[in-house]
C-alpha cells in the first residue's frame, strides 16, 4: 500500500481484494442495467449477497439503465462497507467517442455521492478497464487526477485504488508517482 496527499486527502493504492477493503464505500465497476456480471463486479455482487440484486433491479425500475459516467448507490448488505457505489464506465471505442470524459465523470459521481452520504473512505476498482477494454495507461492517469481533484474539493478524505493483481498494481503505481506528489 501507498498513500499520496491530495489538499487535505489521501490517495492511496492497494493490492487488495475491494470485497473486503476497510472502506465505508466501495464501488462497483456496473453495467448500466446493474446486473451483476464478470470480473469486480461479479465478486462484489457474490459478497454482498442475495439482497443485492432485488436493490439493483429496483433502481432501474425506478430510473431507467445507467449511462456511463453515472453511479448510484444501494446499501452494502453482507460487505463490512455501508453502501456500494455502482459507477458505470464507459466501453473503449477507440477514444473518439467521449470515453475520458465518461470515465472521469464515473469516477466524480462515486466522489459526489461520498459527499452526499456521509461517506468518508472510498474503495475504487480500475473503472472500466477489464472487459470493457479501457487501456490502463490512459484510464489510470485520468482516473488519478480526477480522484485528487474531488479529495481537493473536500468531497471525501480518503480514495483508495484496490487493484486485485500485482501486476495491476504495478502500473497503476508507476502512474501515481509521476502524476502524484508523496
């Protein structure tokens, strides 16, 4: 693990597993009918239990399919964290399709809703980046500037980035410090 400062923040990398981080917060990497899936977002749906998808069908019954950028929030159920931030990135189409813009406001709508909860200590995967094909080295540069922008502004104290790989981990630290200061 490694923190950063960010104002009066902290960002910090793990190589962790996000379903049993010590966050009030964790975020979901969704699909925009919030139905469970592959990868993150399978394992956060298995950990937090049966309650989770009667939650998720009921805010796309009530709102409509997410479109990228935007999250919502359910509580988190079996999870040691009070709620889950179910943020939907975008699908890497090349670059040309509004994809960075997308997946910064993925990232700041999870930080909104922090600010709107109460919720000090935010647990973020790589947003994006597994099946929906996001390059790592063009998400992890502008996911980190977003999440020091929003620790800046005051919405939440503490961002970690949970990346379930070393490897992934790796390269998200080797962006951290050329973007980020100790």
């Amino acid at each position: 693990m490694i923190r950063f400062r960010a104002g009066e923040g902290l960002l910090g990398l793990a190589h962790a597993d996000i379903t049993t981080f010590p966050a009030e917060a964790v975020v979901n990497a969704a699909n925009a009918h919030l139905a469970g899936g592959g990868g993150v977002d399978g394992a956060i749906h298995q950990a937090a239990g049966p309650q989770l998808p009667p939650a998720c069908r009921a805010i796309v019954a009530r709102r409509g399919p997410l479109e990228a950028g935007e999250a919502e929030p359910t509580p988190g159920f079996a999870l040691q964290a009070r709620y889950i931030f179910h943020a939907v990135g975008p699908i890497w189409r090349g670059g040309g399709h509004g994809e960075p813009q997308a997946l910064a406001r993925a990232y700041r709508s999870c930080l909104e809703l922090a600010r709107a909860h109460g919720v000090r200590t935010l647990a973020f995967p790589a947003i994006s980046c597994g099946v929906y094909g996001y390059p790592v080295d063009l998400a992890a540069p502008l996911a980190l500037a977003e999440l020091a922008r929003g620790l800046r502004e005051g919405l939440a104290e503490e961002a970690w980035m949970t990346l379930y790989s070393a490897q992934a981990y790796e390269t998200w630290l080797g962006h951290a410090r050329r973007i980020l200061k100790d």
